[in-house]
C-alpha cells in the first residue's frame, strides 16, 4: 500500500472521527425531557421584528437582532405548524429580549432597536407552560433541537389534548429553551398577528381545541372564542328550526360543559401533580429547571 493511500485513508478517518465528536457535542445524543410547570422566564419585552416565510429563514431575523446587542439573550415566537402551513404563509417574530420581570428595558437601547425598525413587545409570565430545554454550543445545535426536541412536545401535547401555542425559543446562557403556555396564549400574539385575518385552519384547529381539555380557564376561553365566532357565520334560514335547535343546543351545551369542566379539572391537576412530582414525557423523574436558567409551530400532530 502506497504512503500517500496511508495518508488518505488517516485522512479521512480522522475528519470522520472529528465530524462525530462535533455533531455529538452539538447534542445529538442529549436526552430531551419535556415537562409542564411555571415558565422558565417571567414576562419580558422584546424587540422583534415580524416576518412571514419558512422558518429555515428566521435566522436571518436573528443574526440581525444579535448584532445590535450581542450579549442580550433572543427569542423566536413560531405561530403556525410548518407541516399545515405552506411555508411562505408560516408566521413568526424573532428578536432580542431587553428586559424580564421588574426590570426596565434600557432607554437607549430600546430607541436603537426601533431606529433599525424592531417593534417592542411584552410577554407575560404564565404558571403554566410544556417545555424542554437543549444545549446550545455550536449552530448544529439549532437543527438538531428542531428535529428531536418538537416531535416529542408534539406527542406530548396530543396525548394530554393540550391546547398549547404558540410556541417560543429562547436562547440563553448556552440553552435553548422551547416553551408554549397553556393560557393567556392571545397575549403572545403580535400586533401584525392580531390584526391579520384569521386563516380557515385556525378555525378548524379552533373547533378542535374547544371538543379537548384544555388546562387552566384562560386556556379554555382563548382556544374556544374563535370557534364561537366561526359559529356565528352561518345561520339558520327557518325561525321555528332555529329556535328548536338552539333548545337543542342548549340541553346538549349544559351536558357538555359539565363534561369539559370535569375533564380539564382532572388535566389540570394532572399536570399540576407532574410539575411538583418532575415526571417527564418518558416517565422518569426530572427536576424543574433552574430559574437561573430562563426558553416552528407544532401544536400537536393528528
């Protein structure tokens, strides 16, 4: 065998020896915990800029906000699931976080970053969010957090029937943190969000959330208004069967708010039990993270 075939081949299986090391150190094996409890950031004001496309192309957004301020962690706020919403249409705002809790955002800074053309948000602190967190070390990290940390909150949230979104990542302290609170959901919503015209399969997944149980009174009333004003849209052309389907309605609505009240009473503790308790999705006990340590869409597969 020829010296230079040796060297090759050394070559070779030292690059090999050095990609695994680095895609191991970027997470690949790191064992994701998906839990439900207080949030791991209390409220914050952010300045994002919003943006509809794929989500690969968020972080540009991202690039752009740490460059004004490197040392101030980020967040992303992803509002539709890439795999029902063609991507050109998929919704998200991305940007820095200037201040959390009590503490005031920087004057001078938050005047930069409108100057730049970031608007400013605040998110509210929630008692009750899913989510998990993942080492971020190297730019690997990101992709490989998309690909093995969302399939399990995916799972997670189906199987409880969890009205969840929409969902948050926030970078931080060499984490990445994935979140989606359980109520106030309305409040993480953007103005530019708010105010564009609700797409058909938000109704659709709006009818949906109302029929599951949803954890916590915020929760349940924030999933379940769209769907009353999907209601409203059609209406009866016959008086007398309309007033005999709303007696109708009304017996089978008593029914089942009942029904929906008991059923997320017991989600509700359920989940309150898994937080004191740190049961994760694989049911082994796992400790609430730190709050030392405070951080596109998947609101559940079918």
């Amino acid at each position: 065998m020829s010296d230079f075939l040796v060297w090759a081949l050394t070559g070779f299986f030292l690059l090999l020896l050095s990609f695994s090391v680095y895609v191991v150190y970027s997470g690949l094996l790191t064992k994701i915990h998906i839990s439900t409890g207080s949030s791991p950031v209390k409220s914050i004001t952010v300045a994002y800029k919003y943006r509809e496309g794929p989500y690969r192309e968020s972080g540009l957004l991202r690039a752009e906000s740490c460059k004004i301020a490197p040392e101030l962690p980020t967040v992303g706020v992803f509002y539709d699931d890439p795999k029902k919403v063609p991507g050109p249409e998929c919704r998200c705002a991305v940007g820095s976080i200037l201040s959390e809790g009590d503490q005031r955002p920087s004057a001078e800074l938050q005047e930069l970053y409108e100057k730049l053309g970031f608007r400013i948000f605040t998110f509210p602190e929630v008692t009750h969010v899913v989510s998990s967190c993942f080492p971020y070390r190297t730019r690997l990290s990101i992709i490989l957090g998309v690909y093995r940390v969302y399939p399990q909150l995916a799972c997670y949230i189906k199987d409880r029937k969890l009205c969840a979104h929409p969902f948050l990542e926030i970078y931080r302290n060499r984490l990445i943190y994935y979140m989606s609170p359980l109520a106030r959901q309305g409040d993480f919503y953007v103005p530019e969000v708010q105010k564009a015209p609700k797409r058909q399969e938000e109704w659709e997944e709006s009818e949906e959330d109302r029929q599951t149980d949803i954890t916590g009174a915020d929760s349940h009333r924030e999933c379940s208004s769209s769907s009353r004003r999907l209601q409203s849209h059609s209406r009866d052309t016959s008086p007398a069967l309309s007033h005999q389907r709303r007696d109708s309605a009304s017996d089978s609505d008593s029914g089942s708010r009942r029904s929906r009240t008991s059923s997320s009473a017991s989600s509700f503790e359920e989940l309150q039990l898994e937080a004191e308790k740190g049961v994760t999705s694989d049911g082994l006990a796992h400790p609430k993270v730190s709050s030392q340590h405070r951080g596109l869409v998947v609101e559940g597969e079918e």
